[in-house]
C-alpha cells in the first residue's frame, strides 16, 4: 500500500518552503531596491542645496 496522503504532504510542504523562499527573496530584493531610490532621492537632494 502506498501511503499517498505522506507523499501529499511532503509535495505541500515543499511546495510551501520553496514558494516562502521565493517570496522572502523577493521581498529583500525590494527592500534593497526601495533603499536604493532613497538614497539615491536624498544625494539629488544634496546635490540640488549645494548649488
């Protein structure tokens, strides 16, 4: 007999870690994005009080 609903949960379960995963990557690579523009938004900031 195979144990069908083990495997099923298996299959769910790594579903559910790889799609986590993904979703925290893409989440920081956003972050790091966002700083990114603000820190380029306050050097033009900066930059525009020098002159």
């Amino acid at each position: 007999m195979c144990d069908y609903y083990a495997i099923g949960a298996a299959a769910f379960f790594g579903a559910s870690v790889a799609w986590t995963s993904s979703f925290l990557v893409a989440a920081h690579h956003q972050q790091k994005m966002a700083l990114s523009a603000n820190i380029n938004m306050l050097n033009d900031n900066i930059t525009a009080e020098k002159h």
